[in-house]
C-alpha cells in the first residue's frame, strides 16, 4: 500500500512542477506556448489560465493526501 502511495507522491510531485512551470509570470510563460496567452480584453482570465489553476489545486491537494496518508501509514 505504501508502495502505491509512494508513487502516487511521485507522479503527483511532477505533474505539479509541469503545472508551476506552465503558469504564466510576469513576463510570460511556457503556457503561452499553448494557447495562454490569448486573454479577453476585459480584464479576466482566460479558459486555459482558469483549467490550469484547476489542476495545480487538484495536483496540489492530491499531492497533500498523500503525504499525509504517507505519515500515517510510516510513523513507529
């Protein structure tokens, strides 16, 4: 079970650090790449820049699940 886990971490720890890397910064990232850097002009958001903080809270959570579910299982 710990094994599962485990990799789960791993896999969640990657994909969050792709997503980190695919926000848009200051100056414009890696998302502009695919599509990011088509805004609407009133100000908000764009569909991939909203889809891509859905995912980096879901990875993010699902990364904190299983560290928590990892010291559960591992502690004396």
């Amino acid at each position: 079970m710990t094994i599962g886990i485990s990799i789960a971490l791993m896999l969640a720890s990657l994909l969050m650090m792709l997503l980190i890397l695919l926000r848009k910064g200051k100056g414009g990232g890696l998302s502009d790449l695919f599509g990011g850097g088509f805004s609407s002009s009133f100000g908000s958001s764009s569909v991939v820049e909203r889809n891509l903080d859905r995912l980096t809270v879901i990875t993010g959570l699902l990364w904190l699940v299983c560290i928590v579910a990892l010291g559960l299982l591992l502690r004396p």
